[in-house]
C-alpha cells in the first residue's frame, strides 16, 4: 500500500505538517504514518537522593514516565486521525533524528515524507547547519518541507 510519512515533535508548532500529511493521505487513499522520534536517553544524569538513600532507579523511572508521555501524545494523535477517517500508524523510535528517520524510510518505503521546519536566521543555520538538507541529501523518496511558525 502506498504511503506517507509524517514527522511530528508532538507539539501545537507542528499542527500543519499534521493537517497537510491528512489531507493527502485522505486524498489519495495512502497510509499515514506519524512518526516522532525521541533523542537518546542520556544516562548521565547520576542518582537521585531520596532522604538519607541514594535511588539509582530515579533517572530511569523518570525517562520511563516521559517516553510513556510521549507514546501516549502520539497514539492521541494516531487515534484522532483514525476517527477522522486517515489509515494512521503511530511510530515512536529512540535515537538520532537523520538516522532513525532514514531507518523507518527504508523499512516503510514511503511515497514521500513531510517534515516540518521552523524558520531560523541566518547565523543560526550557520552554527547549527539545516536538518532538511541533510535530509535531502540522504533520502530518496521526495521531502516535503512545510514551514512552520516560529
């Protein structure tokens, strides 16, 4: 079945990739699947103190509560777009963004994919590059870019 994939951060900011990513998949009869990636769980974050005890356990819960958050943001999202007729997956994967991105690409074979990017001065994309272009250079399904407010 063809198709689409939608990158979201599961904020109101990214409310146009989503709006758009249905439109087109109602449109043409496709699958959509939203997908958001979380950054890598960083480990470094030390024990937490509870009273006189030391709970190494505390950095882990709290990352396990915030993944679960998360999962249940974008099955919400998933959930509302299936109501409102879409075929909708929720995929929710851990790593770098490009890398983890160009894995589900690879694994769903996508018609396109639709990212949504926040428009930043120049100096910034000097010091911190442009993640659709990198996108861009990698991919090899089209991107569709949609900007989104600051």
């Amino acid at each position: 079945m063809k198709s689409i994939i939608a990158l979201t951060d599961l904020t109101d900011s990214c409310k146009p990739v989503i709006a758009l990513s249905e439109e087109l998949a109602k449109g043409m009869g496709w699958r959509l699947y939203v997908m958001h990636v979380v950054p890598p769980h960083d480990a470094k974050g030390g024990p937490a103190y509870v009273g006189n005890e030391v709970d190494d356990g505390q950095p882990r819960r709290d990352a396990a509560a915030a993944l679960k958050e998360l999962r249940h943001k974008l099955h919400a999202q998933r959930d509302e777009l299936i109501a409102r007729g879409v075929d909708c997956h929720a995929v929710m994967v851990e790593g770098q963004l490009e890398e983890k991105l160009l894995k589900e690409v690879d694994a769903i074979n996508p018609e396109f994919v639709i990212i949504g990017r926040h428009c930043h001065d120049m100096l910034y994309k000097v010091i911190f590059g442009n993640r659709s272009d990198k996108l861009l250079d990698k991919l090899k399904q089209p991107l569709m870019v949609v900007p989104l407010p600051k």
